[in-house]
C-alpha cells in the first residue's frame, strides 16, 4: 500500500555506524521503539489541507514537502482521509509510510466530521525502506497475436511499454501519453459471455488469452483483445504482448439493450448476493465467531461490513429508481398511520442518531394519524428524511418529527438544525443525482428524488421549507384517511 512518493527523514548513527530513520516522538518518549510511541492525531479540512497534527507526523509531513494550512502531503494518509469523506464512515487501514530511508509500518483510523477528518496512526514498526530488486534479465521478446490491426505490450503491471504510433492514435491518445499508462488506460474492458475477464484471469495464470470483449473509451468503438504472455528469465509473469481486434459495432450495441429490461431482474445475482455475503462474513469476522482477532483487523473487518452495506443502499436505489419511473408502476392504496411510520422510522436511525451526537424527538407522535398510502413506501421515505436530518445536524443538535392536519391533507414534518437550504437550492435536490455540495459525504443523490416520486404517486407531495443557517423542514402530505 505504499506510494511512489517519499518523505524525507533524519538520520542517526547506529551501534554499527549506519543511518537509520529517527522519528520524532511525542515529549517524554525517550528512547522507546516507534511501536511504544502512543496513537497520534492528525486532523484535515474537506480540501484535504491540515489543520494540526501531533509534532512527529507534522515533522514526516513537513519532510514530505507539506505544512500546517496545505495539502497533506503523505499520499498514503491523504488516500485514507479522502475515502472516508467520500464514505462518510469510520475506516481502519493497515498502511505503510515511507520516510527517507525508513518505512513506517502504521494502523489508519479514519473518522469524518462534516467534511473534515481525523485520522489516529497507530506506528507500529520502523524497517529499512524497500528497494526494488535489479533486474537480472530482460524478458525475451514475444511476437503479438498474428493477424492484429494495431500491437501494444505491458509489463508485470499491465502498464503499457510499446504501442503502435497508429494503434495509440485509434485509442485517442499519442505514443508518449500511452507509455507508463495502465493498459485500461486505453481499453475499456467487458466481462466474457461466460461472465470473466479473460486478460484477467490470464495474468494470474501467466498464461495466453483471447476474446476478451472491450471498448475504446475516447470513441466508444468495440474491439477484442489478445495477447501472448510473456516471461522472464526465472519464468515469472513480465506482461503481454497483445493485439487489438476491430469489433462489430451491431453486436456490441445489442448486448445492453437487451440487457436493460432485465437489469432489475439480474441485480439479486450480480449485486446484491455477492454484497449480502461480503456484509455477512464481515459481521463473523468482526463478531469474533471464529475466534478471537486481532482488534485492528476486527476494525477493518467492520469497515467492510459498512462499505457494503453502502453499496447495498445504492443497489437499493438503483431498484427503486428503475421501478418507479416504469410506466406500470402502481402504488398500494391503505391506511397508514403516520405517527407509527415515524415511530419507526426514528427507530431505525436511533444507533445512527446516537453515534452522531443527534437527538431525535418524538414528543409530537403520540396522537394518531391516519393517511391513505402504502406503509413500505411511507416508511421508506422517512428513513430517507429522518436519516438526511441526522447527517447534516451538527453534534448536540436535534430533529424533530411533528405531525398536522391541514384540511384533508395528512402532513408531517421532519426539521433539522443544520446549515439549511438556499432558495435556489431547493428545486434542485428533488432531482435525480443532484446534490447541493458533492463534496460533503452523502449518498447517492437518489433518495430526495426518489422520495418525492413515491409521495405524489400517493396522491401527496414531499417539499422543503430552509433557509442557510437556519436548518431545513421536509414536509411530507397525504391525503387524509
């Protein structure tokens, strides 16, 4: 997990006379080794700037070429804050930082706040740094597959070492641009008929390949790849000598087409099965079921399990958008008590609430309320609201859920005391992939615009009353049982 990019140390004599890496440690430290040195602090802004640090990992950030107020300049923690943002979970990563002469064998907690993150870096181990061994022999050469409109070779990598002049302009980019690029830098790859990636597997065997589906991403146009592996004098896996095959365009178009009307069908598989059992040997692994674990890699089994439940709700929503903007699409006619869809919904989202410094009150459901709608989706929708509202309320703060009659219309509000919502904001999250700042964590920009198609299909409505700084009020109506 280390990066090509290296911070600079200072040196210190050994007992035999040679340099070795010296990391500052906290005051009173002595001479402990790096793996007595406590959890140090290090905290960033969402533009990934750092604000403060502890001394030792602001002196390897300095020797990186960094300061307090610029970019974190060790690639490895900025890397591990910027997931987490994008994640908007607590991570865990096992990392190594290289100073000067020195790698820093280090355990990553990532936790976000609103844009901002801090990280706890656990230094575990100091180590001489890893030299790449000197290559004994060049591996011999490898004709392409016979037959090819263009050639191209990889090394080990797959990063692209040879290229036609003409081949490198068909995939949009010149022969200097190409080289050193990784080869799905030029092709797009698509899974076989049989669902594998041949180049795929083909590398791990080291090992010929052919027919392997792909397109070229600066036009679009399908081709078939195939390539000779080639090898090095120890007969380990030096790359690919591979040919580049024009496609039918028609039978590259044909395939998602088809596929389309199937997609929410083929979701169970493809997606949601393999998630279900990630999320699940994550759960037994972080639970211990198998014995106890190390607590660092019981924190990453965690992280796992909340990444992909992440990505569950996303196929969730993927379902859901597909479903509703079909032209059979039907809601369910019922009565529904609103007061107990809330209920309910604050129930879900108590744990989430309470980790978020959050509170959510419920003093205004104790009456009833009947709606007409369909429960799953009433319920669906709050989640949404409710679980908005915990994300943007800053720690200590507090949403409120209340019900009203308003003619014959059932209405209940979800408020929230964050940043709030401009004006010229607000007809804009209601639409599909929209979100007011991409930056801040979040989801996926579906869940207001799915939320609003399901309230009107119910014969209601979803709006927002805000105002920046003044936190926001989502207003959900039904029509009155």
């Amino acid at each position: 997990m280390r990066g090509d990019d290296r911070a600079g140390c200072t040196t210190g004599a050994g007992d035999d006379g040679a340099a070795r890496a010296v990391p500052r440690r906290r005051a009173g430290a002595g001479a402990r080794g790096v793996s007595e040195v406590a959890p140090l602090d290090l905290r960033v802004d969402r533009e990934d700037r750092l604000l403060a640090a502890d001394p030792l990992l602001a002196a390897i950030n300095e020797r990186a070429g960094g300061a307090t107020g610029r970019a974190l300049a060790v690639p490895q923690l900025a890397a591990i804050a910027r997931l987490a943002r994008r994640l908007d979970i607590g991570i865990g990563r096992a990392t190594t930082i290289a100073d000067g002469e020195a790698d820093l064998d280090c355990w990553i907690a990532a936790t976000p706040d609103r844009g901002d993150v801090t990280l706890s870096v656990s230094l575990l181990r100091e180590r001489p740094a890893w030299r790449a061994p000197v290559a004994t022999a060049v591996p011999a050469r490898v004709p392409p597959p016979p037959g090819a409109d263009w050639t191209w070779e990889t090394d080990a990598d797959l990063r692209i070492v040879r290229i036609d002049t003409a081949g490198a302009l068909l995939a949009g980019v010149t022969p200097a641009d190409a080289l050193g690029q990784p080869v799905t830098r030029l092709f797009a790859l698509a899974t076989s008929p049989q669902g594998g990636l041949p180049l795929v597997d083909a590398m791990a065997e080291a090992a010929d390949f052919d027919a392997q589906p792909a397109s070229i991403p600066a036009t679009g146009a399908p081709v078939m790849l195939a390539g000779h592996a080639r090898l090095d004098a120890a007969g380990r896996f030096a790359g690919f000598a591979g040919g580049t095959f024009a496609a039918p365009r028609a039978s590259a178009e044909a395939a998602p087409a088809a596929a389309t009307p199937t997609f929410n069908a083929r979701l169970e598989r493809i997606l949601r099965g393999p998630l279900g059992r990630i999320v699940a040997h994550a759960d037994s692994i972080h639970a211990g079921a198998d014995g106890p674990l190390e607590p660092h890699y019981a924190d990453y089994a965690a992280d796992i399990s909340s990444a992909g439940r992440h990505l569950l709700g996303l196929v969730d929503d993927l379902v859901d958008l597909e479903a509703i903007e079909r032209a059979d699409f039907r809601i369910e006619r019922e009565a529904v008590d609103l007061a107990d869809v809330a209920r309910r919904a604050a129930g879900l989202l108590a744990v989430r609430a309470a980790d978020a410094g959050v509170t959510i009150d419920r003093s205004g459901l104790d009456q009833p309320l009947p709606a007409i709608g369909e429960f799953r989706r009433c319920l669906q929708i709050l989640v949404n609201l409710v679980g908005n509202a915990v994300r943007y309320s800053p720690r200590g703060g507090t949403v409120w859920l209340t019900l009203q009659r308003e003619e014959a219309r059932a209405v209940l509000i979800v408020a929230d005391q964050g940043k709030g919502i401009a004006v010229a904001d607000q007809a804009r999250i209601f639409e599909k992939f929209e979100r007011v700042d991409v930056t801040e964590p979040g989801g996926s920009g579906l869940g207001l615009y799915i939320a609003r198609r399901l309230a009107r299909a119910m014969d209601g409505d979803l709006t927002v009353d805000s105002a920046p700084g003044m936190g926001a009020r989502f207003v959900l109506s039904l029509p009155l049982a």
